[in-house]
C-alpha cells in the first residue's frame, strides 16, 4: 500500500526473475520510504535462489534498493480513473499494459469514456416518439415520467454492463457500448411506431 502524502509504500515485495522466467531473488520488506532520491527498505528478507533452487536467505534492518519507479509512478497508478480524460487514460492503459499488467478493466473505462457521453443523442432520439405522442393523447405528464424512468434504466444498464466487463464476462467493447446500442434499438422502434 502506498501512502501518497509520506512517499512511503508498505508491505512491499519484489521479484527478480531469471531469463527463462524461473525466480532469482524475492525481497519482502515491511515498508520502503523515497529520501534523497532513492529507495529505503526498512526490515527485509531477501531470498537469493543458487544454481541448484535452493534458498539462501539474508536478513538487513535497512537496505537501499534501486528500482526504475518513482513515488510519481505509484501516484499515477493511484489515479481515479473517473478523473481521467480519455487521452491521459489511454496514455495510462498503454503504459501499464507494456508494464505486463492486466489492463481489461481500464479497456473497459477507456471505451466508456467515448459510449457514455452519446447517451444524450440516444435519449433525444427517444424523447422525439414521446413528445409527438403526448401532443396527441395530452399526457404530457405521463411523457416526463416515462422519460425519467427511461434515464434511470439506461444508467442501470450501463453500470450492469461495465461491471460485466470489468469483471471479463463481456468484451470490453460490448460491455461499454451495450446500453447505447439496447437504447438506440428502442430509439428505432419507437420512431418507427410513431411514423405508422
């Protein structure tokens, strides 16, 4: 866990592996602190691995280690991906995937970050069939609150559908575009009733 005020990360570990992927050296520390540009380990247990496999443990209070990130780099991993843009979000998800992580959650944010703001189009183009209706049978009141209810189902739509492909159910394209193209379907058919 990495505490952004302090520069402080604890319960670290860190895995060096060999080229055929086999562990080399495992460091577990109880926490590592960024003074003067660098990386303090504090109560570590290292684990250097021989040629036959076998461990050979090493014990130190405290150990400077050098690793290529910074506290900014745990900074940005920290970042609310709702605080994105799509740019910096992209620019994020192509960092971390070159870095070996998982990226199908943010695959699936940086897709809604696009599908989400048509929801306004889809909503204008099923409150057209309403309007011309509630002209005609006068229930102008009806017409608002079936909007309202209509908003409130797309926002439950999509939420369900990119909790799916957060969780690898739906492809991420399908999982942020889902609601908008159930939506766009009822849009169609209600102009289609309307016109006959």
């Amino acid at each position: 866990m990495f505490d952004v005020d302090k520069n402080i990360i604890r319960g670290v570990t860190i895995n060096y592996l060999n080229p055929d992927f086999t562990l080399m050296t495992r460091i577990d520390a109880q926490r590592a602190e960024w003074k003067n540009d660098q990386w303090f380990f504090y109560n570590l247990l290292t684990t250097h691995f021989d040629d036959n496999k076998n461990p050979v443990l090493e014990w130190s209070k405290e150990k400077v280690i050098n690793i290529p990130e910074k506290p900014s780099d745990f900074k940005v991993m920290q970042k609310d991906v709702e605080k994105m843009g799509y740019f910096e979000l992209r620019k994020y998800v192509n960092k971390i995937r070159l870095e070996g992580y998982d990226v199908t959650k943010y695959r699936v944010d940086l897709h809604g970050k696009i599908a989400f703001p048509l929801v306004i189009l889809i909503m204008v183009f099923i409150a057209v069939p309403f309007s011309l209706r509630s002209e005609r049978s006068g229930g102008v009141m009806q017409s608002v609150g079936l909007g309202i209810f209509i908003g409130f189902s797309y926002w439950i739509v999509h939420a369900f559908s990119m909790s799916l492909g957060r969780s690898e159910i739906l492809p991420a394209v399908l999982a942020a575009w889902g609601a908008n193209i159930l939506f766009a379907a009822v849009a169609a058919v209600l102009f289609y009733r309307v016109h006959t």
